[in-house]
C-alpha cells in the first residue's frame, strides 16, 4: 500500500522481515496510518559495526520507538561490548506518537514470535531467559488483548533491559527540536514514509541539522531508505553519510570560522 507521494516506491514492494510487535494503526475511515511492526536485530542493520561506532558517542535518542524492539537491541549490544562504560548512554529517551504503544511498553510487555527467542539467543549467546520473561495468557492485561497485535508469547522486560529507557509519547518532528547534546545518536528509523508530505520530511531534516550538536548522527532504515527520500533529504540539510555505516548520517564537526577566514584569504 502507497503511504505518501508517488515518487516513492510501492509500500507492497517492500517487504521485509518483522518479528516481535506486529500492529496495523487504522484511522476512522479504514486507511492505513502507520505500522508498529518492529524487529529485534532487524535485519537493516549491522549491529556489532553499530555499537562499535557509537563508542565515542554520549546520548542515544530513539524518536520511533514502537514496541522498544530497537532500543533493548541497541541495550544488549552496549552490555555485551562495554559493560559498566555504557553508563553513560543510560537512560536512552524513546519516544513514539502512538500512546497505546507507549502504554505497552511503559508498562514493559512485550508481544513476541517464537523466532524472537531464537534471534535473541543467537545474537546474545543464549541470553534470551536473562533479559526477558515468557508470562501466561491470564496475565496478560485486558487492554493489551483488545490491541489487536499478532503474536506467539506475550513477555515481561526485566529490570535488566526495562531500566535503561524511559518511553514517552511525542511526535518525532517536535521532539527533534529539543535534542542538543552532542555526540548524540537519533536513531529515527522506519518512519519517514509516514510523514504527511515531502515538505514535512525535509523540515524534519532541517530541523534534526539545525538542533543537534557536532559529531551527533542520525540513523534511519531500510524502510526510510527505500521508500522515503529521507537520505536525500538529510544529505541536503547537511548530514554527510557514513562511509561504512550507510543508513548513519552525520552531523561533522565543521572547521573554526577563523581557519576556514585564513584559507580564504
Ligand atoms: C514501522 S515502526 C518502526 C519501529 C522501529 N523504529 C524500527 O525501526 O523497528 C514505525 C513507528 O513509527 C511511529 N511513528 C509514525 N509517525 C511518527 C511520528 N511522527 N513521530 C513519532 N512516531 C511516529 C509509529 O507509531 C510506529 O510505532
């Protein structure tokens, strides 16, 4: 299904592979307003390359969380490469519009496959049970059953992974403008395609470069990349792609004004 302008690739053309939180969001006359669907590990990224760059990095920005697949992958790869160093990154802020997500995820459920138990293991060396419990169908909330969401197992985070991230509600495009650390890391991924219009994602571009501080960086994904123009749009505002990490988008630190004088003149 076509979400945005024409000159995007058909949404029915994309077709990856989800695991975890699966939710279709309708508005009232039936049209597709956004997928939570979300993965652990998902596959758009090289996670160990990831975690090794963010190793000179400070703050970790999540600005379309969903069901917080993204950010416990981001948690586990940060406690198996640094341990205690990764204090810094903690808490991670994760923010999506959709409230009903954000309640879920506050509250720490998390609606999986029985693939995900494989994926985590396979990526954690058998960590799964450490970070994550199984609960019964009886202790599933009421709310939770009626939200409509595709899934194997229902799990509890533990305090482990639940603790390093607080989840609030916001919009992507209005939370942007109040992240100005720097060496900070916005991973604002598999969303773009949901904005209202090219001119809304270009803003946003603009106003993700304008609030950032140096050596901060923007991730997108597969998603973004494939049917957004939301590379383009982030190279036009003045992000320069990571040679090795291509959905990474940086903000470089730029040269003092009396050097860039001094070789003017
Ligand atoms: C397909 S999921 C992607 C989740 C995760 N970032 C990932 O890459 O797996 C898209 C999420 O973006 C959220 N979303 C859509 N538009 C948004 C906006 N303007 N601000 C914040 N969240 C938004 C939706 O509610 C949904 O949970």
């Amino acid at each position: 299904m076509q979400i945005n302008s024409n000159n995007y690739i058909q949404y029915s053309s994309y077709q990856p592979h989800f695991t975890s939180c699966s939710r279709d969001v309708y508005d009232l006359v039936g049209k597709l307003v956004h997928r939570n669907d979300t993965s652990f590990f998902r596959r758009d990224m090289d996670w160990n390359k990831f975690t090794h760059y963010l190793a000179d990095k400070s703050d970790i920005y999540c600005l379309a969380s969903s069901s917080g697949d993204e950010v416990y992958t981001v948690i586990m790869k940060l406690i198996e490469k640094f341990g205690d160093d990764a204090k810094r990154f903690y808490p991670i802020k994760a923010y999506d519009k959709d409230p009903h997500i954000i309640k879920m995820a506050n509250e720490g459920y998390l609606p999986m496959y029985d693939c995900d138990e494989d994926i985590i293991n396979n990526c954690t060396n058998d960590k799964f049970n450490e970070y994550f419990e199984k609960i019964s169908e009886d202790d599933i909330p009421e709310y939770l059953k009626k939200m409509d969401i595709v899934y194997d197992f229902m799990a509890k985070v533990k305090p482990i992974l639940r603790d390093k991230v607080i989840f609030s509600v916001a919009d992507a495009t209005e939370q942007c403008k109040s992240i100005n650390s720097d060496k900070a890391v916005v991973l604002a991924r598999n969303f773009w395609p949901y904005l209202k219009d090219e001119s809304q994602m270009i803003k946003f571009a603009n106003d993700l470069y304008k609030n950032l501080g140096k050596n901060s960086a923007v991730v997108i994904g597969d998603y973004d990349a494939l049917c957004s123009n939301a590379a383009k749009n982030l190279h036009d505002a003045g992000f320069v792609a990571n040679t090795e990490l291509f959905t990474v988008f940086e903000k470089l630190k730029l040269p003092e004004t009396n050097t860039i004088l001094k070789y003017y003149y």
